[in-house]
C-alpha cells in the first residue's frame, strides 16, 4: 500500500475518533506529517594501485543521499499539561548518487521513541515547543547486490504549533535533525557482489515538515 493510502486511512479514523470523544477526555494525540528531508555524510570506500602496484588509500569520495520528500505518523499521550510521549514513524523514498554515476533506488523508515515539551504552560496546544527521540533506522536498497541495514538514530527538533480555534485540531511546522550511527569501514548496504563500497560513521537528516496534530 503507497504512503499516500495508509495515511488517508489513518486520517479518517483519527477524525471519526476525534470526533466522538469529549474534548475533557483528551488523552491521545495524533500527527500526520508531509515535508522534505536532506541528508549528508556518507563515503564511497576502497584502494587503487600506484605506478608500482602499491594499494594506496583512495581520497574520501562523497556518496550523496539524494534530498527528496518525506511522510510521518506521530502517536502521542499526555504525560502532564506541558508535555507529551511519543512515537514518530517516517518514511523516505530516495536514490544514492555515486561520483561514478551509479544510483541506487534506497526506502529509509525510522521509528522512534520520545516526546514533546510545550513551552507556554498558559497556552496549551499553541505555541513553540521541542520534540526529541531515539530509536532505529532502516535502510532498504533496490538493487542486486545490495542489502538492508538497521542502525540506531537519535533525532531532535523545534516547532511550533497552531490550534484551530477552540477543538481538539491543530497545525504544524517543524524542523527537525536525525543522526544516524553507521559505524562502517566499508559494508554498509553491500550483501556480496555489490559495486560499490559505502563507509562511514554517521549519517545526518534534515526534516522540515509541516504537519496536521489531532487531540481525541
């Protein structure tokens, strides 16, 4: 099922249950996020010889995570009036670019857990606030030779949130920053027969989204 399906199914059913508990009951939140993430700090791994056949070490060439759009779901609870758990799953269809011309198709899904800190305790459901979560993130190349990978990633953001008048909607806009710990000299990705050898030690995202924040 394409993102676009399972999330307009999710939405549905977050309105209906919005829409048939009492708002002094709210407990749960949900938020369905649309946005566009970049990323940056892989390398391609490998030697070549010199004039006498001696392996020399490659100067790092970048292998380039190509920018590309992004989706998320965000599973809440209250803890208290200010701040709230959370779950954040997204996910992200892209390409890795090699200096050599070689792309391969790459599906990178990320859960994680951790929550949100509104910074108005006068104004609940309006305003600035920090998110924050660690969890695991995998990677799912499309391409012979190449394997998935699961690694741990940690990520933390800002934003800020716009309550549609007196209910239980809002809006919001939110930046957000993932660190991915690869921890590779040279297997990242490649199963046996790969054409290219990936390395590196972390791998950075950046997400700017904006998204629709349910209270039932």
């Amino acid at each position: 099922m394409h993102h676009r399906t399972w999330l307009s199914a999710f939405l549905l059913t977050a309105l209906a249950a919005a829409a048939v508990v009492p708002a002094a009951r709210a407990q749960g939140t949900v938020t369905l996020y649309g946005g566009a993430r970049s990323s940056a700090g892989l390398e391609l791994a490998g030697s070549q010889s010199s004039g006498g056949g001696t392996p020399r070490e490659v100067p790092p060439r970048e292998v380039q995570l190509r920018d590309s759009s992004m989706v998320g779901v965000a599973l809440g609870w209250a803890l208290d009036a200010q701040r709230d758990g959370e779950v954040l799953l997204t996910q992200q269809k892209s390409r890795l670019r090699t200096t050599s011309g070689l792309t391969v198709p790459l599906t990178v899904h990320s859960a994680q857990l951790g929550g949100v800190v509104h910074w108005q305790e006068d104004s609940p459901g309006r305003g600035p606030y920090a998110a924050g979560g660690i969890g695991l993130t995998h990677f799912m190349p499309d391409l012979a030779g190449f394997g998935s990978a699961t690694r741990p990633s940690l990520s933390l953001g800002l934003g800020y949130q716009w309550r549609v008048g007196a209910g239980r909607v809002a809006l919001r806009a939110e930046a957000r920053g993932h660190v991915v710990l690869i921890n590779s000299a040279g297997e990242f990705l490649c199963s046996g027969g790969c054409s290219i050898s990936i390395r590196g030690d972390t791998l950075t995202q950046g997400d700017l989204m904006l998204g629709l924040h349910l209270r039932f």
